[in-house]
C-alpha cells in the first residue's frame, strides 16, 4: 500500500457540508495540521473530493 502524508493548507469554512465532513473523516481540522494514511479505494476518494485544500505528498 502506499501511504501519503496529507496536509491541510486551506480553512475549512465556507466549504460545504460533505466537504467538512470528509475533511474531519481523515484526521483534520486546523489549518496546516497533518495526518499520514494509508491509500486504499475509499481514502482515494476522499482525498479527490477535497484535493483543492490539501497538499499531498508521498512518503
């Protein structure tokens, strides 16, 4: 599996409900803070939904 480290580069308000939802669902809150996860079918979806806040970068 490949693992990713996702950062939050953007605030959260103002974005939709379903967009903060997924937002919270992987691990983040604050802006810049960051969370590693593993990149299975679900979680690459997440990250596509929201990929206009996050930074991701390989590990």
């Amino acid at each position: 599996m490949t693992k990713v480290k996702l950062t939050l580069v953007k605030s959260i308000s103002k974005r939709s409900p379903s967009q903060r939802a997924t937002l919270t669902a992987l691990g983040l809150g604050k802006t810049n803070s960051s969370v590693e996860k593993s990149v299975d079918a679900a979680v690459q979806g997440m990250i596509n939904k929201v990929k206009h806040v996050l930074k991701v970068e390989n590990i």
